[in-house]
C-alpha cells in the first residue's frame, strides 16, 4: 500500500540489519522502498543492495554537501551506472546552503550536470533543497525547458508558491517526518501545501534515518514508519489512510517505473 520514496538504507546501523527492517516494512504494508546515493562510492553499494532485495529500488547520484571528494570523472560514472538494473533515478541531488562552508559555483555545476544525464538516460530526478530554493528553481526551470526533466522534490522546504511551480511542471513533492512534529511556523505552511496540492502530485518517504515521525522522534528513522506521516498528511487531506497510500503508491510507480 505505501512506498517509501526515500529512505538511505545503505547507511552501516541500518544495513546491518537490512532484513529486520525490511520485515518490519513489509508488516507496515510497504511494498516498495528507494535508497538515493550521496556519491559515486555509495552509488555503486547502493545498486548492490536493490539487486539483492525485490522491493528495493536505487537512485545513482552525488549529494551536494558530499563534495569533499568529489572529481569530474564521477558524473560520467554515474551516467554508467545509471543504466545498471534496479536504478530508478538520479539522486540525490540538489543544492545545499546550510551546511558552512559550501562552494555555491561546484555545487550548481555538480547539480546541473547531473540534470542532464537524468535527461539522457530518460530518469527522474530526486532534489534536495536546503535554504538554496531560488537556486534550485532557477535551475531546474532551465532545464525543464525542453520537457524532458522530471522528478520529486523531496522534504518540501519551499514555499506554496514554488510548490505550485513544482507541479505546474508535472513535480511530485513529499514531505518527511516532521510534519507530525509540534506545529510550528514551517509546519503550517507544510499543512497548507498539502491542503491544496492533490493527493495525484504527492509521494510518502521517511528520509531515514533521520526526521522519524512521531512517536518515533528522536529514534532512528526507518520505512516502516511511513504510515504515520501517511496518516498525519491524509488527515489534513481530509482522507482515508487506505486511499493516499493507493494514490501516492501509483504515483510512485508512475514516475518510478517501478
Ligand atoms: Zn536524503
């Protein structure tokens, strides 16, 4: 009934117990998980992983605030991998302006590069915005011009006005936990997006293992725990629990191929 759209399963305290916790997302009715890549390295384990489990599903990407190590050669690797079988998507990609110090003019590069190997390979993008929204809609509206560009924003942070421009441009956009969290500023405006964005244009993710919803918070994270940031989004949606998992399940299946 539910797919989480993101969850890093690679990461060592999770993959350990890779088998608990994939049990654990089946009893949680979760049919079908994406692991996104941060690097070239964890690209490569990644896809090994989805290889090896039916519901898991890999994105190939390098994260904007993994740039450490990052070398030009890694984007044409990641397009090689791209076509490996159980990829899904490039991602995660994006901006970053919150982790200090960042290199603003590497991480546009590294992102715009990556859009257009989504665009080779015919793959949705997964983007990652953190206080780097003007950026990222600047960019991802260059190159959506030709059509070809398609994906998910995940952990909406932006506001209803570019999550209109999101879906004008056939954007899916997901929220994590926090939305379950202590209603704050950020939280009212997350409520008011998902008000007014129809169930057609959403996708459920935990982003494990961080951002766990309540009564998980503080816990690590982990796919199983989706149902409840289902239920807290089909609450404001004024719905079943059953019919957003059916609706955002097909979504997932439709810009995933999966
Ligand atoms: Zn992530």
């Amino acid at each position: 009934m539910f797919i989480d759209t993101h969850a890093h399963l690679n990461y060592p305290d999770i993959a350990k117990n890779i088998d608990d916790v994939l049990a654990r997302a089946r009893d949680a009715a979760v049919e079908a998980v994406i692991i996104p890549a941060t690097t070239y390295k964890t690209s490569i384990e990644i896809i090994e992983l989805a290889q090896k489990h039916e519901m898991l599903f890999a994105a190939v990407g390098i994260h904007p605030t993994e740039l450490k190590d990052f070398e030009e050669s890694h984007l044409g690797k990641i397009e090689e991998l791209a076509g490996e079988s159980k990829v899904v998507a490039i991602g995660e990609i994006g901006l970053d302006y919150y982790w200090e110090p960042y290199d603003r003019d590497l991480e546009i590069l590294v992102i715009t590069e990556q859009l257009r190997i989504a665009k080779r390979c015919g793959l949705p993008v997964i983007l990652h915005n953190r206080k780097s929204t003007d950026d990222l809609m600047r960019i991802v509206k260059e190159e959506y011009e030709d059509g070809k560009l398609r994906g998910q924003f995940h952990s909406f942070s932006a506001g209803p006005e570019e999550a209109k421009e999101c879906i004008e441009m056939g954007f899916y956009i997901s929220f994590t936990g926090n939305i379950t969290y202590k209603p704050n500023e950020g939280t009212y405006i997350a409520y008011d997006i998902v008000k007014n964005t129809a169930a057609e244009h959403l996708l459920l993710e935990t982003d494990t293992p961080y951002l766990p919803p309540m009564p998980y918070r503080g816990k690590q994270n982990e796919p199983a725990y989706v149902k409840h940031t289902a239920a807290k989004i089909a609450e404001l949606k004024e719905m079943s629990v059953e019919e957003l998992g059916r609706i955002t399940t097909e979504n997932a299946k439709r810009l995933y191929g999966i």
